[in-house]
C-alpha cells in the first residue's frame, strides 16, 4: 500500500519510491514493484538515457483500487470507537 500511495502522487523513479519509504529494502521494493507490474497496477517505463532510467506509476487499475480504499478507510474512522470498545469488552471478558 506504501508503494502504491507513493505512486499516486505522481510517477517516480526507483530510488524517489526508496526515498519516499526509508523502511523498506532495495529487494523488498523490487519485488513488490515487479508484482504491483505483473497484477497490472503499476506500469513500468524504460527511457533510453544513458544511463537508462525507469519510471513507475499507476496504470488506470492501479488508481481505480483508491476508491474501495478510501470507502474502507472512512468505514474504519466511523468504526474506530465500536471496535475499540468491542476490544475493551473482550479483554475485560477473557
């Protein structure tokens, strides 16, 4: 998710995408960018420089995922308070 929120900023290149998440390894965002590529989310562009530079950014699948998103975001700060009392109910119980 950090990768694709960075991405819907704008496109980035590798190391602006390691930059904006300090947390994660060279490999980890490797991978997670190949996948996000291989699922259709994220397009990936080579441009003949020297050296060649890549750019990611969000195919249209990849920013049509924001709205499932945010609908789940908005559920979870109306259900902040129910679910923390649910927990304290359990913990008290248990």
């Amino acid at each position: 998710m950090l990768v694709l929120l960075t991405l819907a900023e704008a496109p980035h290149r590798f190391s602006q995408v390691q930059r904006a998440i300090p947390d994660i390894s060279k490999r980890m965002l490797s991978q997670t960018l190949q996948t996000l590529e291989r699922d259709g989310l994220v397009l990936r562009q080579v441009f003949a420089t020297k050296p060649p530079s890549v750019e990611y950014r969000l195919t249209e699948l990849g920013c049509s995922l924001f709205e499932p998103l945010t609908a789940l975001v908005r559920w979870v700060e109306r259900s902040h308070s129910s679910i923390r009392a649910a927990r304290q109910d359990y913990d008290t119980s248990s």
